[in-house]
C-alpha cells in the first residue's frame, strides 16, 4: 500500500497547485490513498471553507487533517460534523465540534486517523498529546494506524513518535511548513518525518508575505499577513508498506516544483 502525504496546503497558491497537481502525482506515484493538512488551505492561510473542502476532495485528497487555525473561520463549523474524512485536534480541551479521529477501512484493513496538537510555543489549551495518543490508540481496533502530529517543537514531534512506535505505523508532522530531512522507520515499526512541509509559495515567510511579517517582528504592529506570490512548491512524502503486515517499508521525501 502507499501513502501520499501532502505539507500543510497554505492559501490561495497552495490550493490551485494541490488541485492542479495532486491527481498526476497520485497517478504518476501510483498512490493507493491521499492524506493532506488543510487546516492553512483558505483565505489568509486560516481554516478550511466549504467550498475549499470540495476542491480537495475534487483534486483526489482522500483524508484531511487540521490544526490549530482549524475554527479560524467559523463557517467551518457549519460543515465540519457531516464529513468522515477529516480530523481536527482530538486533544482540544473545551467543547469544539469536527472529529479529532476517525476509523475507516480500506481493502478490508481497519485504518485509525489521529490529529494530534502540541503543547510546545502552540499558545492553545490542549490536554497532554502522549496521554491523548495513548487513550485514543489503546481503546480502538484497528490495522494500521497515522498520527499527524501537528506541533512546533521538534523534540516534542520525535519524542512522542518514538512513544506510539509500537502502536502507530505512521507518525507525520505538520505546522512548522519547513520540510525536515529526518524522514526514517523509526524502531523498525514507524515512517516518521518531524515535518513534512508545505504546499504553497517557497519563497515566503512560510506562505505568507515578507513584508508584513518582517514588520511585526521588528515593531509588534499586528497587521493582517497577506498570502505571498510567486513560485510554488509541493512538498510531500510517500510511504510504501507491506500489504500483508502493514508494516512500513519506506519513507521517501517530495519535493515537487510545478
């Protein structure tokens, strides 16, 4: 079985070169499943709107992962409840809807999705991520298990991938937009990349405009940031497992410049 996994979808650019280039890649890679993070993929790089939803879901992305923009547009409230295939944090503390994992099956094997958020430099309210990731993984039935780890720090990523190695096949990280070249099986169980990247315009400040970045770093104003122009890049990995065990046989970073 393989597994395409797409970098945090960032805005206006990001979105049209997902929905441009996903289907090649999936065919081009022979892909069995899609699985992006979404939750940068509307206006101003926050949240996911409906109609951006169905643009994905067209371009051939089987399941969708969130992050801490998940609620930055509201509207995504309306729809959130009445899909199966995206997760927002499950370890969210207070009441929020979505779902923060999801089980589904695939060629008759039971597959858990889990969307998991940091603690570290993420300023959000969160119960412990290692205690959540046990909880969740230790009371469900299934074959194969993915985590998206969608966090700042990268020992926090690493650390609690190396935790659930016996348990999750996958562990992905999301949030940071900059690909790391860390990508391994880790413990012989788990494909692990600490970040897998972005889709969006590369040279950004992770897909937003220069300048308004730079100057809320230099004076603190907090001007909206603006989506950036220019060249794309699709940043992604492929995980290949072995279809009788589901163990993973390889992990290999994308980077695709249309």
């Amino acid at each position: 079985m393989k597994i395409l996994i797409v970098g945090d979808i960032y805005g206006k650019a990001g979105k049209n070169a997902a929905s441009a280039y996903i289907p090649h890649m999936k065919k081009e890679l022979d892909v069995d499943l899609v699985i992006a993070n979404a939750e940068n993929t509307s206006e101003g790089g926050k949240s996911l709107i409906k109609e951006d939803y169905d643009i994905l879901k067209a371009s051939g992305v089987d399941y969708i992962t969130m992050g801490n923009h998940t609620f930055r547009n509201k509207s995504i409230n309306e729809y959130i409840d009445d899909v199966n295939d995206m997760v927002r944090p499950s370890n969210l503390i207070g009441t929020y809807k979505g779902k923060g994992y999801i089980n589904f099956e695939y060629q008759g094997k039971k597959i858990l999705l889990l969307n998991l958020l940091g603690e570290t430099f993420m300023n959000m309210e969160v119960e412990n991520p290692f205690h959540h990731a046990d909880q969740v993984l230790d009371n469900n039935e299934y074959d194969l298990a993915i985590v998206d780890f969608h966090a700042e720090a990268t020992s926090e990523k690493i650390v609690l991938a190396n935790h659930i190695s016996d348990r999750a096949a996958i562990v992905f990280g999301t949030h940071t937009h900059i690909q790391t070249a860390d990508e391994r099986i880790l413990n012989g169980t788990t494909a692990y990349i600490t970040d897998v990247g972005m889709t969006g315009v590369f040279d950004s400040a992770i897909g937003a405009n220069f300048k308004e970045v730079t100057d809320r770093i230099m004076t603190g104003k907090s001007d909206r940031f603006k989506e950036a122009e220019g060249k794309v890049r699709i940043n992604a990995v492929l995980v290949t497992l072995y279809d009788n065990t589901l163990k993973p046989m390889s992990i290999e970073r994308i980077v695709f410049n249309p």
